[in-house]
C-alpha cells in the first residue's frame, strides 16, 4: 500500500507541475500582434522596427522566428490545420501552396486595401515584387482574383564573379562574359591553372530550377515555356533538349566546380567568399552573406551569359520573401495598418540597409550600397514563375531537376532526359483530365 | 481474490496502453486513412482515391524504389561491418585490460552527437574544395595515390560513404549492449572450458555465440529499425538525394510532403515504409529463432 | 620454462595489438568532436580559411557569447525538465509493462505485446502534424504535458522492448523468494525486479535522453510559447536562413552535448557492473 501511494504522489505531482506549468494564463490578445518568420538573419531588424512601432503607437508586435525554413513551413500548415494561425505569417513554397492557403480561408484578400487612396499602398512598390502575391482573373487555381501579401524585400538571383581570380586568369576584371561560348571557354582555363568555377546549391533542386529555366527562356521565349507547363508543346520538343544540352556543356567544358551536385547553398557561398571558385550562381541575399565571411571580396554581378539573341536572358527575380494576413484574424485593421507601416519608405530604408537587402518600395532604391544596385539594377529582366497563373506539376519539376542532376554527374544524355520528363508530363495530363 | 491478481496485470500496463493508444495508435489512424486521399495538406477538401496511392508506389515510382534499395544498403553495411566491429571492441574491453572505462566512454560520444553535426563534421573531413580533405592526404601520405578518390561526389562511392560514416556513428550502440551481454556471461564457464582444454576460438564458439544470441538478435533488430531510417545524416554529408544516389525512404516522403504537396501519398509512403520494415523484422526475428534452435 | 615465456611472449603481443586497435578506433571516434571543440574557437572569418585543427588563437568567448544569443538559460532549464519528465515515466511506464508482459499470464498479453512491437517496427514519418492536431483537439497543445506525453508515447516500445528482453533472462529464484515473504506484486516490482534490471535500465535511460534531448522539430511544431521551446530549438538561431556563424554554432553545439556526455559517462557504470554484482550464483 504505501509503495503505490508513495509512486501515485509522485505521479501526481510530475502532473500537477507540468499542468501548472501550461495553464500560465495566455497574454492579453487584443493590443498584440503576433509575426511568425523564419528569417534568421533578420530578426534583430525586425525587433528594432517593432520597438519603433510600439514607441509610436504602443502596439506591440511580437516577431516569433522558426527556423530552419522546412520547419516553419511544416509549422504553418499544421497550424493552419488546427486554425492557430497567427496574425502574420509567411507561405514559403509555390503558387499552387498558396492558393491553397487562400482557397482553404486562412489569408485575407488585400485588395480592399491595396487600391484604397487611389492605389497608394500599392503602388509603392515595384510591380514585380507585388505581382508574385497577386491572383489574376481566371487563374488555373480557382482562386477570387486580387492581392494576398505584402513583399517586404525584393531578391534577385543572378551569376557573381570573383574579380581578383579573373585578374589571375588574365581575364579582364570589368568584361565578364556575355555570351555562353565564351562562359564555357574560360572553363578550360578554370581547369588548365587548377582552379574551381562555378558554385551553386545545385543539390537543391529549386536552384537548378532556376538556372534552368532562365536558359529556356532565353532559348525558346516565355511564351513556348508557358505553353509547355500548359501541356500545348512537349519536353521532347528540340530546343527543350538544347535547354539540357546546356548542363552538358557546361559539365563537359571544366567550367563546374567538383560536387557540384552535392553542393548546399551555404556551402557554395563559403567557397566564393573565401576565393575559392571563380563565379558563383546565386541570390542577392548573398551580398550580406559574403561581407560576413570576406569582407574585402573583390567581386561582381553578372547576367547567366545567353545563348541565343533571340529572346531575353532573363533572371530569377521578384519577392523575396512576403508576409501574408491571417484572415481570421482578431486584428484584422491593426495588422494591416502595421503591414502598411512597416513596407513604408523610412522604414523599409531601414530594413534595407540593416539586412543588406534589396527594399520592395520602388522609393528607396538611393541608399542601397554599390554591389547590391548592381543587382537592382538587373531587376528589369526579372521574372518569377508566381507571376504566371500556372503551375507546373510537382512530379515534372522533380524529374526535370533530378533530370539534369544526373546530367551534370555524366549519368544521363540530354536526349534522354528531355523523353523521360516528357514521358511523366504525359502521364500527369493524363492523370489530371480523368 | 484470484479477480484481484487478475486485475492487477492489466494495471501494470495500463498506463502504457493508455498513453499508446492516444499517441499513437490515434495519429496512425489517422494518417493510415490519409493514405487513402489525395490531400496537400491545406485545403480543407480530401479527394479519395481509394488504393491508388498504393498502386502508385508499387507501379509508378522507380524513386521510391530506389529509395528501399539505398536503404537496405546502408542497413547491410550496418549489420555486417557496424555490428561485427561493435562485437569485436566489446569482446577486446571485456578482458581484463587497462584504460576499460576511458574506452567505454570514448566509444559512445559518436552516438551521442547529432546526426547534424555528424554529417557536417565528416563532410568536412572527407571534401576536398570545401573541406580538410584528410582522408585523401592520409592515403597519400600512407603511400596509396591512386586510391583518392572524391569520396562524397563521386555517385559510385557516395552511398558507401554514407555508410560508413552511419556505421561509425552507430556502433557505439552495438559496443555498449553487447559488452553489457558479455559481462553477464560467468567467468567461471571460461575457466572450466579452459581447464577442459578449449582454446580460445572453442570457448568463443561454445560458450560465447549461443549465450550471446538473444543480445545478437536485440541489436539486429535494433540495426535495422535505426539504419533504415537514417535521413539526417545524408542531408549533412550529401546535402540530399544527389539524384536518387543517396535517396532514403525517409527523405522521399518529406519530398512529398513538403515539395511535392501530397500529404495523402506521402501517408500512403509512410504505411508501406512500415509494413516493408515489419516484414524485415518478422523474417530477421525467425531468422534468429531458427539459430536459437540449432 | 621456454613454453612460459612463448605463452607470455604470445599474450603480450596480442595485448598491445588489442591496445593498438582500441587506440586507433579511440582516435577516430574522437576526431570529430575534437574538431567541433576547436572550430567553436574560431571566428567566423577565419574558421574556413585557417583548416588547421587548432586555431591560431582561442576565442573563448564565443561560448559566452552563444550562451547569451541563444538564450540558453531557460532553454536548458526546459530541455532538463522535459528530459528527466519523461525518462522517469517511461522507467515507470515501461518497466511495469515489460515486468507484466515477461512474468504475468493474463489474458490479451501476447496481442498487446505484437501491438507495442509493431508500433516499434512501424514509425510514423511526418507524426508531427498528426500529434499536432491531436493535441490541438484535447487542448493540451501549447502545454509542457503535452510534449512530455509525446515524447513518453515515441521512447515507449523501444523501452518495453529492452526491458522485456532483460527480463526474460532474469533469473526467477529473487522474485519467488520475495512473493514467499508475503510480497505484492508491486513490491516485487519496485523492490527485486527493478534494482537487478539495472543494466538495462540504464541503457533505456541513455536510449531516452538521447531522444528528448536531441529533439525539436515536434517541440517547434506544437509550441507557439518561445518560454517552453528546448535546447535544439535555439540552436537554430545560429544557422541563419542565409548566414551562418559556424563558431557560435559550434560553441553552442559542445554545449548541447556535454549533459548528455554526462549522464551517459554515469549511467555507463551501472550498465556494465550492474548485473555481476547482484548474480544470483553467489
């Protein structure tokens, strides 16, 4: 008897502790609002602008951080299964996702707001940034047309290059090459003086994605890709092979790094900040990136060289990250008037300078640093696949990016992948009209 | 008083049923029914599809399949080399050498670090362009050239890479249940064998092996169970799937739920990871009894 | 005389070829972790250009440092509390389960075993969000108990697992003596049974720590409290969305694994010298 008393206490008062522990009463919701993110590097900037704000109004606003970035996106859709959305949220992953988002009723329509005062909210940003968070009318979705996010920074991602190493190359530090062949020549004097090339994240597939896509575009022209996703062309369709035959090229030529394919981002980064490759494929964000590790990089931004003169080259660009209205909200008017505060030109000045990023409002362009202009100034060849009311299918993507991957280790042929994606394309048309 | 005897069996596991059935045989419910929809896991509408989920797995996605040979790779290579190194040191540190503790100690701490820093750290060890490349300069320095070898980005030698480094940090279990097992062997069975004339390898084999079965089999089990479910760890030393080369189960259905958005196939995944890996158990499990037996 | 010297010759060479293998495998489990230590010394700018193991100079302070930046004190107290909350109920939870299913006979024993088993054969990927919405449902979501719970539930088959199998081979004379004596079950449990599976009870103890400890993906998904968020958890705050400070990272990595370092270097004792100690043959 005394012995499970004894154990039942115990049991009972681990109980009790931890239940206590979990009934502190929750704050008073009605003057606070609540931010997740998961932007690491910026959250002592986003704390600075919330102490601003609380000084100026005495709202609070609580920026919450979950990182890594998988982490808080599979935070946010268990939360939003459990309705526990909180007033700020960010939906990383496609349009598709985000449509769902809407379709599901968690984020509020902004469009009330954005046209209000003869369209000032948004018209302060650039049309680019905006677009990637607009639904147009009749879109593949389903969705109510009209403006779901807010972006608070515009990302550009484009090709760097190292100029001290170009200088030891004997290649002119100001003149980086335009065209591909000439891209790919210097390949040879990569591995002819020893040297690595070109670093990117390539074993994540959305930045093969990106380069891919780029190249298409140049090759084929937006509206041929569009029609693709749209299942009017096929992948097997030649210049889709020459958009492969790209990869091969490259890998052919020298001008890749070693493990490429293995390659994180972050570790691409730290081989270009410390000199150690010659060109890099990568965001705007990395300005900051770089200064942190190298601050005495000698560097540059360049356009991915193009292969045809045909169409543009263009560059992956537009939001870089937004923050959408949770429209169940308890402070629906609050949040929105804080959102519109905190994309406001002094404030998002600020942001800029403090995160080394590229602001969304078109009217503090002026105190961005030197290198990261260069990268706004590309902004006019941007384009982002959000734009388009389509999306592909996420087993396409998958093979067209696993696709090139085992191009670029020698295990596959242009050819052949462009009739493997070609084949699943069929098989998810097919799937879809039944 | 035969009713209270009774009554106190089901209390000594009814917590552990309680807490079970709520934490677990709940969500599994739950995401066994998922497998049966098409869901991305935000709309509020499912779509059954009834088994097609399942019919894809089997019929339509070499990936996946791929995925299971990877695995059972690396599980093989955990079975063999991991477990009979982990049997090997055991046996060395039960004798009675010096400097037992500071072995015991020092053979856990790769268990005891997270797959994360595993995978960083030996990714480090072993990269040449973004690494100490120390392994490619010891076999240089050992007098061995022409084994360097990009360990980690050649896709012939990744997956074996991967591995081993699985290997080293696992064996640390191993080493741990199997000297615990050695010890509750009574010396005195030694000493007779010995006075009886055995040699070393005749004791090992009468006396050690048929004692040491029921742990052999404990760890067997636990081996698969823990290496089939490695992903962590390729994430560090790989950064991913490395075009189906490095793929594991595990990673293939986070694809599906978080890339992909398809939660109900990524249940229907998940179900089938589990009935393949019971089934292993099953046959690992008779397998053992069988040996038991002999 | 000469075959003494041949037998001592022969058990000497084979002792320092043993001593040379221990050594070597003792290096190369250490390499990494010395590695950590050393790069949690660097700084930032130095710690990919400068690949030698031991840096040029020592910055202790990034430990300070990480300490403060992370938070670490509450998030340590947190991770503690979940850590011995929920290996003292699984020690109670499973081993009374595992005594019952070793040495009772009642009715269901077999299914519930096969059921708890199967559990450990089949894990759930992507749990997370099915524990979620339970929790969510039973309001215990943003709860210390709730997490504990979860944890418990994920380390309870292994456990009853290990403590089965130790049973199993217990030798039954101790327990029939004390039901002799007039004992409850109960007391046999808590007074013969539990101090001789001490071995594996310290080895379900390691198993467990190094769970709980190690986790965070389910604590950052059922958590919206940052007060009851664990170690791991703020850890992510040194692996920025685009920069990472790799010696803070490191700093607070060595932080995280000393405890568990600890607690095995004390239970490790039990494991081995347990079971000799309370033989029945004496």
């Amino acid at each position: 008897m005394k012995l499970s008393l004894r154990l039942s206490c115990l049991l009972l008062l681990t109980c009790g502790i931890s239940g206590f522990l979990g009934c502190i009463p929750k704050e008073d919701s009605s003057k606070v609002i609540t931010v997740w993110h998961w932007m690491t590097d910026r959250q002592s900037a986003f704390q600075e602008l919330s102490r601003r704000y609380e000084a100026t109004t005495g709202i609070k606003v609580n920026f919450e951080l979950y990182a890594p970035s998988e982490a808080y996106s599979s935070k946010v859709r268990a939360a939003a299964q459990g309705i526990n959305l909180p007033d700020i949220f960010g939906i990383l992953g496609e349009k598709r996702d985000f449509a769902s988002f809407i379709n599901a009723g968690h984020v509020l329509d902004l469009t009330p707001y954005m046209d209000a005062d003869g369209k000032r909210w948004g018209d302060s940003f650039f049309p680019k940034a905006l677009e990637v968070n607009i639904f147009t009318e009749g879109n593949s979705y389903g969705t109510k047309a009209g403006v779901y996010g807010v972006p608070i920074d515009i990302t550009t991602i484009q090709m760097v290059y190292n100029k001290s190493l170009f200088k030891k190359l004997g290649l002119d530090p100001d003149n980086p090459p335009s065209s591909f062949n000439e891209f790919i020549e210097i390949g040879k004097k990569i591995k002819a003086n020893n040297m690595q090339g070109l670093v990117s994240g390539w074993t994540e597939a959305w930045m093969i994605d990106c380069f891919a896509y780029n190249y298409a575009i140049n090759i084929m022209g937006e509206e041929k890709v569009l029609n693709t996703i749209r299942g009017k062309v096929s992948y097997a369709d030649p210049d889709w092979v020459k958009v492969f035959g790209i990869f091969k090229d490259m890998r052919e030529s020298g001008i890749l790094a070693n493990g490429i394919v293995t390659m994180i981002n972050k570790t691409a980064e730290q081989l270009f900040a410390n000199d150690k490759a010659v060109f890099a494929f990568n965001g705007s964000w990395c300005v900051n990136v770089y200064k942190g590790m190298n601050p005495d990089l000698d560097y540059a931004a360049m356009l991915p060289p193009k292969v045809s003169d045909k169409y543009p080259m263009v560059i992956r660009g537009g939001a870089g990250s937004s923050f959408m209205v949770n429209a169940r909200s308890k402070n629906k008017e609050e949040t929105v008037r804080f959102l519109k505060w905190f994309t406001d030109r002094e404030q998002q000045a600020y942001f800029s300078k403090a995160t080394q990023n590229i602001p969304a409002n078109k009217d503090c362009l002026k105190d961005i640093p030197e290198i990261l202009s260069q990268f706004a100034d590309d902004m006019e060849f941007a384009i982002h696949p959000n734009i388009w009311d389509i999306s592909e299918f996420p087993a396409v993507t998958e093979s067209i990016d696993k696709g090139i991957q085992l191009i670029l280790i020698g295990e596959r042929s242009p050819e052949q992948v462009a009739s493997e994606v070609a084949k699943i394309k069929e098989r998810e048309m097919a799937k879809k009209n039944n | 008083m035969k009713l209270k005897a009774v009554l106190e069996n089901y209390v000594f596991v009814l917590p552990a049923v309680i807490i079970f059935s709520i934490f677990y045989v709940i969500p599994f419910i739950w995401i066994f029914h998922l497998g049966l929809y098409n869901w991305d896991g935000i709309l509020p509408t499912k779509v059954f599809v009834g088994l097609n989920n399942f019919k894809e797995i089997v019929l339509q996605d070499p990936a996946w399949w791929q995925a299971m040979m990877n695995a059972g790779y690396i599980t093989l290579i955990a079975l063999t080399f991991q477990n009979a190194l982990a049997f090997l040191l055991a046996w060395a540190c039960d004798r009675e050498i010096r400097m037992k503790n500071f072995y015991r100690v020092i053979f856990f701490i790769p268990p005891v670090l997270s797959e994360i820093v595993v995978g960083m750290v030996w990714r480090f060890i072993i990269n040449d362009i973004d690494g100490a490349n120390i392994i490619n300069r010891m076999l240089t320095a050992a007098g061995f050239p022409n084994l360097v070898h990009n360990w980690l980005s050649d896709p012939k030698t990744a997956l074996t890479t991967v591995a081993l480094v699985h290997s080293w940090k696992g064996f640390g279990w191993g080493f741990l249940i199997f000297l615990a097992g050695l010890q509750t062997i009574p010396r005195e069975l030694y000493e007779a064998a010995r006075v009886d004339g055995a040699n070393a390898w005749q004791s090992f084999k009468k006396i050690t092996v048929p004692l040491m079965a029921p742990v052999m089999a404990l760890v067997a089990i636990l081996t698969i169970l823990g290496s089939m479910q490695v992903f962590t760890l390729i994430l560090g030393l790989v950064g991913g799937e490395f075009a189906g080369h490095t793929s594991v189960p595990v990673l293939r259905i986070l694809t599906s739920m978080r890339v992909s958005s398809r939660f109900g196939y990524a249940c229907a995944q998940g179900i089938s990871f589990g009935l393949i890996l019971v089934v292993i158990s099953f046959i690992q499990y008779r397998f053992s009894h069988k040996a038991k037996q002999a | 005389m000469n075959v003494n010297i041949y037998y001592k010759a022969r058990k000497a060479t084979t002792t320092a070829l043993i001593h040379l293998f221990l050594l070597m495998m003792a290096v190369i489990c250490v390499f990494p972790l010395l590695w950590m230590v050393f790069s949690s010394l660097k700084t930032p700018e130095t710690i990919f250009r400068d690949l030698s193991l031991i840096p040029k100079s020592f910055h202790f302070e990034n430990y300070y440092i990480a300490w403060q930046q992370g938070g670490f004190g509450r998030y340590f107290l947190n991770s503690i509390f979940y850590t011995v909350s929920v290996v003292v109920g699984i020690i109670i939870v499973s081993s009374m389960a595992a005594y019952a299913f070793s040495r009772c006979r009642f009715f269901g024993r077999k299914a519930l075993f096969i059921m708890f088993m199967a559990a450990m054969m089949v894990p759930i990927p992507g749990s997370f969000v099915a524990l979620y919405v339970l929790l969510n449902k039973i309001h215990l979501r943003d709860t210390p108990f709730g997490y504990i719970l979860c944890m418990i539930s994920v380390g309870l088959s292994t456990s009853i697992f290990l403590l089965k199998t130790f049973f199993d081979k217990m030798p039954k004379e101790l327990e029939d003596a004390a039901r002799i004596d007039g004992c409850s079950k109960l007391g046999i449990w808590w007074h013969v049974a539990l101090p001789l599976a001490k071995p594996a009870l310290a080895v379900v103890v390691v198993f467990n720590v190094l769970n709980v400890w190690n986790e965070y993906i389910l604590a950052l998904i059922i958590f919206d409290s940052r007060k009851f968020m664990p170690l791991q958890v703020a850890l992510q705050t040194f692996q920025g969305e685009f920069v990472t400070n790799y010696p803070l990272l490191m700093a607070g990595l060595t932080i995280t694994v000393l405890p568990v370092i600890l607690v095995y270097f004390l239970m490790q004792k039990y494991i081995v010298k347990g079971v000799t100690s309370g033989s029945v043959l004496e």
